[in-house]
C-alpha cells in the first residue's frame, strides 16, 4: 500500500529567541510559584540564567524553552536609561 497523500511542509518555524542582553526583564507565560511573571536575565550562553524579581530565586533554562515561555521584554525602565 503505497502513501499517496502528499504531506505538506512545516508551516510553524520554531520562534527564535529575541536578542537579550544582561540585566533585561522579561515576562515569562506561567506565574513561578511565588506568583511572579517578571525575570531578569542574569547569564546568557547556551542556557539562559533568570532571576525572579519577586523572590530571587534563580533558574537556568536552554534557550528552546524560553523561546517558547516568553511571552514579552518589558521595556527598559527610565532610571536604567538615566544611568
């Protein structure tokens, strides 16, 4: 029985992580059990390093996964722009 159905290509190309630099916040889809969306990128390489900014508690996550998690970079406070 030969396959006659032609299978279309991937529509959905894997999301590419935004450029992220050291000390950006970042809102994450899910609450961290502490309640809180925002993270601040504290290492970057082939994990990403984060940091709740309501409990300190930091994680390290491979870039797919965050790729997939994030849901917005918060934009840069004005007391940062001042410094």
């Amino acid at each position: 029985m030969a396959f006659s159905a032609i299978i279309p290509p991937r529509d959905i190309m894997p999301r590419m992580l935004p450029p992220l630099e050291l000390g950006d916040v970042v809102r994450l889809r899910k609450p961290h059990p502490c309640g809180g969306y925002e993270w601040k990128v504290v290492r970057l390489g082939a994990d990403i390093g984060l940091e709740c900014l309501t409990c300190a508690r930091r994680i390290l996550l491979p870039r797919r996964i965050l790729a997939r998690r994030l849901k917005a970079i918060l934009p840069e406070s004005d007391d940062k722009l001042l410094r």
